[in-house]
C-alpha cells in the first residue's frame, strides 16, 4: 500500500476520462477544496486528468498541464494516490483499473460495464493490494445502494433486491401512464429531452438494467453472475393500452431489475422485465428520471433507496462521497470490507413463479373465450380475472393469473399464438407485490 | 485503542440493555454467528448482557451466565471489546456510555434523547479515545440513514432534509387520510395495534421527531443543536376535516422533521411541524408505521430513504450493522469519520416564510369573509385560494396562502382570533413542494 506523499494530508487524485460526470468531479474537487478540507481534515487535489482527445473542449475549465492524452501513465505516476475511472466500458478502463489496483492505488468507479463483467476479479485484485475499490455511482447515480448493501446490511438476510435502476425506461413508462401516450411517442419525447440516446437499444431493451441487477445480486448475495447471465426483456413491447389497464386495475407498469434468491435460497433468480407494480407499493412513486432501489431482508423487513440516477452533477456526488472514503482507508491502511463472492446457481426465469398480466387480440366470434380458456387450463395456468373490450370486428381480453410457473405460462402463450382466433398476443407483464407475489417453485 | 484480544477475531461484544431490541440483536448475533463469520472475518461474540432486573423474563433466552445486573462493571470488563447501548434515555446510558468510551472501547447505540442531546460531547470523547461511535438506530430504525449522510455524502453541500420519523404520527395521520377516522380514533387503534404508548405524547406532540431531527441537523450541517432548541407543533390539532381537505387538494397530512439552511446558509431551522405534502412528493408514500428521511443537495439532488423505524427487529438489524462496522474499524485501528460540529444561529420559525393552509371556523353572516380578507391583507399574507362550506348555521372557510413570513401569518390568527365573526381557527398546515416552497426571509 502506498501512503499519500503529502505529510499535511494532501491526496492526489488521477480523473481518467472527463465527459459529463468527470467534468462535474473536476469542479466539485476545485470549488469545494477548502470546505471538503474542513470537515474531513484532508485536502483533495487533481493531479491530472486523462482525456482520449486533448484538443475537445470540456465542461469545466481545467488548467492545460493537468490535462494528458496518457491514461497508463498517470496512473502509473508517483504523485497519484487515488485513481477515479469515469471513461467506462471495458476498454481501455479495465487494465487501467488493473494497473492502478497494482500500483497500491485505490480505485474508484462509476462503469457498470466493469463492475457487473469484471466486478469479481477486481475486488480479489483490490483486496490482494490492500486497497479500495469503490463504486457507488456504478448503480443508481447518486443514491446510497451500494454502501448500504454492503455496509449497513452486511449482517442482515437480504432475501430480495428490485431496482428501478434505468432512468431512460422510467420515463418513458412515466409518460405512457400519465398521457396515455404510446411507446414511439414517448421514447421520441425522452430523445427530445436527451434522457434517451439516439440509438436507444441499451436502454430500452434491458441492457443497462441487467448490468446494475448483476451488480446488485453480487452485493445482497455475493453471487457472481455477470450481464450476461442476466436473462432480460426490455419495454418495446410494453403498449399504451397495457399501461392503461394497469392503471385501471390499480398497479403502475415499472421496468424492474430484479435479483432474489428462490425459495429462500441459495439459488438465486437475477432478472430485468417489465412489471405491473401496485400504486401503494413504494417502488410505484418512482416517477420519470428518477431511481430506486427496494430491498428485502429478514430482519430489516422493507427498504426503500431513492434518488436522481444519472446525470453529471449527481454521479460526481456519489463518486465524491467514495473518494472521501477511499482516501480515508487509504491514509488509515485500511480498506473498506470487499464483498464475499460464491458461485451460486442461477435459477432460470421458465423455473420460476408469478402471476401474469396477458393482453390478446382476437377476433370477435363465439367460443373464443372458451378456446383460450381452454389453453390456459390446460397448462394448470389459473385465471384471476378477465375483462373483454370491443376493437372492431376484434376483441381484446386482458387477462390476470394467479401464480403460475413461468414456463408454463410460456407454453400458453405458444398455445395460444395457435389459435386461428387469437389475431395476436400483446403485452405480457409480470405482477409484483399481489398476494401472489412472484417466486420460485 | 483496545486491539481485540483473540488473534482468530473473535469481537466480543457488552450488551447493556436487554429488551426489544436486545433481545433481537442477541438472537440475530447467536443464530447468525457462523453467517457473519463467514462474511466479515470476525466473530461476534456475546460477553454479557446488562439488564436492570434479573429476574424479567427476557424476549430471547440467554445464557444465564451471560447476565448481570452490573452494566458498569461489564462495560469495563476486560475482556469486552465493543459495547452496545439500547437502554435508552439519559440516565444511565450517559456515563455507561462515557465510560466505554474512556475505556477505548466502541460504543454503538440506538438512543436518540443521548446522541441528540449529548451527540457532540460524546463524538468529541470518541474521536480523542480514538473509537467509534455508531447510532444508525437511533434515526429511523432499519433505514440506512447516518451512514449515507456521514459518509456518501461527505462532500456534499445539503440545503435541507425532512424526515418522516415518528411511526406512530404517521400511522395516525394515515388511517385519518384513509378512513377518514378523526386524530383520537385514529390514535386508539394505534393504541390498539402496540404502534402508540399509553400515554402518547412524546410521539403524537413532536417530541420524540423533535430529538431525530436535532440529530438530523448534526449530521446534515455539523450544527450543534440540541433537542430543547427544536422548535415543535405535535398533530393533536389535525382534525378529520383538514386531512380530507388536504386530499382535495392533492396533498397528504404528514408530520415532518425538518433540517435546513436558511437562505443558503449558515444560519439553520430545525423544527418539527404537520405538513402538507403533495400527492406526487415521494415522501407523500411513505404510510402507516413506516419512516423516510428526504435529503436535497446541491450535486446529489433529491435522495430519499425509506424503510421500517421502529421495532426490535429492524432497530437490531441497523444495530448490527453499526457492530460489525465498529468492530472492523477496531481491528484496522481507523475509526470512523466523526460529523464536524460547529454553532450555528437557529433561525425562529417565525422569522422562515411558507405557503400555509388555514380553517377557519366561523358565523356564516353577510361580511365575514370581508373582515377576514381584511386581517389577512393587513399582515401581507396573500390568499392564494379559498373554499367556503356551509356547517350548519356556521360555515367553514379554508384558506391557502400564498408564501408568507410565518410571524405575518401567527399576527393574522392573532387577529382573526378578535374578530366577533369567527368562532375559531381549526387546522394550521405548512405546505411543502409547492412552488412557494418552506424558506427562509
């Protein structure tokens, strides 16, 4: 471990990458510099910024010779205490974080991609140096997740961790319940607003979701899955109508990631769909932009960690709030507790249990209710309630089940596509938080 | 500082209080010895457990050689590591808990009256013995809260906090919202359920929110406040009727412990007062027993953190975490990072400004809301909206103000107490999230 070089408590700080979140630490670090030193008795300082490109101009005014087009480098340099990786994706981050972590420098990280793929190997590789890695931007921007997890509930039984984790989603799901309007509208408002990317896919489809639930499984279970691992559905097929009808039937539509042991363990399910939450659930006040995450434990019973997800200035305050801390550990030599990891078997969501929301197109004659009634019974799959409305010469039935095996709500579906009746199936959408509550079984 | 005394880290940990909470720890530190061993390294060890009467039935069977009646002499035992305070109150946690100190031994707590009016001495003697000192527990039971403020968000600039922190009032003001039952049905059935004390009125009268937020006002500001300062209004006021016509309004009843800069600083409130909430506010689904604690700060934006606030569970579980915190920093000889103090001014709330719902009860004769409109105008509150409903051959008038100086606000009840016309003033809500929002002026 290298000790910071400064006897009057100076560290040294190395920013690799400098867009949005690193612009906005680069002017926290210099604006707050005496106010940080005064409460925490130890004075933070840039010793240089890492950019890909030194001619692009930056969001924060940065004095020239701080700034190098040599990441390795500056890592590398005996000036540096701590190392902030802002630059994401897995490469050039991770031999960057690798080196750093070698060199006796604590790492602090705000790249899901990292830590959900490599989080793993890179905490043996902190631990082995003595050293921090730090990473609570990683999930849900400026909210407290990871401390808490890993700190406050390091004695207690989490059971189950569902997370609103992807701001981009949650908007667009916000606007289709508030204005009715539909998928195309709202993603092209979210766009407009630059809350979505023009190419919108990781969002959209769960990608950026399955990384946080793969990081969140790790922490609440020490369990080593990464992204990959994360079986996912993203919101494209999640329509206007279906978001009506579950505000109708009382429960808001809600992108979740979500990991859990089954059946108490210790294998786990680490998932990413949509889901009908009901409007009293915590999880339902989570509006547009904003994150949260919801955790179950034995004996903390329900938590609720809610914030702003993204953006500039709330990344930086999350990855302020560990570079204290890993600065701390690094004067004290003592680093902050690595979460425990252990192979644990996934459990595949077909294995799992759940009541459903189903929505089909089918044309309007008799003995269609009773041909698909007929499919679903055939499959042990329980109806809760039903609700048919005109379409023209079609009909659309909303179906609600009780709990059934996914798998076998799977074969239904496919049944029911079958069916010279059934014009098409719309959304199918997992209900959380009902008597019927989703589990394994 | 003590170093534990077994090379294989065995903690061993004094429990001074055995009852709810006690009792919960000592089953969660029996049942889960080899769970947290396996995940921390360290073994958590009961040495005894202090308890005023011997002979009590205990919620959780201990051995019973494991039981004194002598808490100072097994707070300085020397085989004791880590002490735990959960007798609550002044008088005898204080010196228990100063002895401990003293003795270069941890000390984790869950009692709000010791950290909110003793909290700065007792820092002070922690940081000079070099020890910990942890209370996650005496703020919102389970809820991680301490934890974020003192470490996530350590470099954070926090312009306020609000807390939903007494179980008890919130349940009240729940079941008032939701059934329309009036403040003593309500309270009964609290009573009832075990949520509210016979006697009720350190919860339903602020006190006890009034103690969480002074301790809320350390943490966010490193203000030196005590319980005694915390300006308080308890919800024994809240009728029926403000409550429904709050919902009308779009806003739920809510009793809030609030923290904030006045007018960016330095000065502080610190008060606890019934509010109205917006519908969409999240801490408006924050119902029945449970506790959030809102933060607003300049880079983070919007945190909030929500959980269980009381009972012997969760209070253990957040307990338990401050343990094996404390027990690390112990081991690594780096204690925690104590909040900074320093005195600051507490603005009076008559000198902060607000939006304000008034009812009044009055004659419904021709000219009354001439002569009411009158007092209003000559102390400068501006009446934003009004509602008058017939009450028999009275009528009730309810008022919503635009932002007002609070003492402007206090003048104008003083006067329209005067006036022939009005028979009386009913309900007195600030409102909060409004676009004339709670400041100072």
């Amino acid at each position: 471990m290298t000790a910071p070089r400064d006897p009057n408590a100076t560290v040294r700080v190395a920013l690799l990458g400098c867009g949005n979140v690193g612009g906005a630490l680069a002017e926290l670090l210099t604006t707050r510099a005496d106010e940080i030193a005064g409460r925490t008795g130890m004075r933070l300082e840039l010793a240089g910024a890492a950019v890909a490109d030194l001619s692009r101009a930056r969001p924060f005014a940065m004095a020239a010779d701080l700034l190098t087009d040599d990441a390795k480098a500056l890592v590398e340099r005996s000036d540096v205490d701590v190392v902030v990786e802002l630059i994401g994706g897995l490469d050039p981050a991770r031999p960057l974080v690798e080196a750093a972590l070698r060199a006796g420098r604590p790492v602090v990280t705000a790249n899901k991609a990292l830590m959900a793929d490599c989080g793993a190997e890179l905490a043996e590789l902190a631990a082995a140096n003595g050293v921090d890695l730090l990473y609570e931007a990683a999930v849900a921007g400026a909210v407290p997740v990871i401390r808490p997890l890993r700190e406050s509930l390091a004695g207690e039984r989490v059971s189950r961790v569902m997370g609103i984790v992807n701001g981009t989603t949650n908007f667009i799901l916000t606007r289709m319940g508030d204005e009715g309007m539909d998928y195309a509208e709202a993603l092209a408002e979210a766009q407009r607003l630059g809350l979505a990317e023009r190419d919108p896919t990781a969002d959209v489809e769960g990608d950026d979701a399955a990384a946080k639930a793969a990081i969140l499984a790790g922490l609440a279970f020490g369990s080593d899955v990464v992204a990959a691992d994360v079986q996912r559905e993203g919101i494209t097929a999640v329509q206007a109508v279906d978001v009506a009808f579950a505000g109708r039937l009382g429960y808001v539509v809600k992108l979740l990631a979500v990991a859990e042991l089954v059946d108490g363990g210790p294998d786990v399910s680490v998932r990413v769909h949509p889901a009908m939450v009901p409007r009293a659930h915590p999880l339902a006040s989570v509006r547009g932009a904003f994150n949260a995450v919801f955790v179950e434990g034995e004996a903390c019973g329900e938590l609720m960690l809610y914030g702003r997800g993204a953006g500039g200035a709330p990344s930086a305050s999350a990855v302020l709030g560990d570079l204290i801390d890993a600065a701390r550990n690094l004067r004290a030599g003592a680093p902050a507790p690595a979460p425990r990891r252990s192979h644990l078997r996934i459990r595949p969501v077909s294995e799992l249990r759940s009541a459903f929301y189903l929505s089909l197109e089918v044309f309007d004659r008799p003995g269609v209710l009773a041909a698909v009634a007929t499919v679903f019974g055939s499959h042990d799959v329980s109806i809760k309630a039903m609700e048919q409305v005109g379409l023209g010469d079609e009909a659309r039935l909303i179906f609600l089940t009780h709990t059934a095996r996914e798998g076998d709500v799977q074969a239904t579906l496919d049944d029911l596509r079958q069916l010279p009746s059934v014009d098409r199936i719309g959304g199918v959408l997992r209900v959380i938080g009902a008597e019927d509550d989703v589990s394994g079984g």
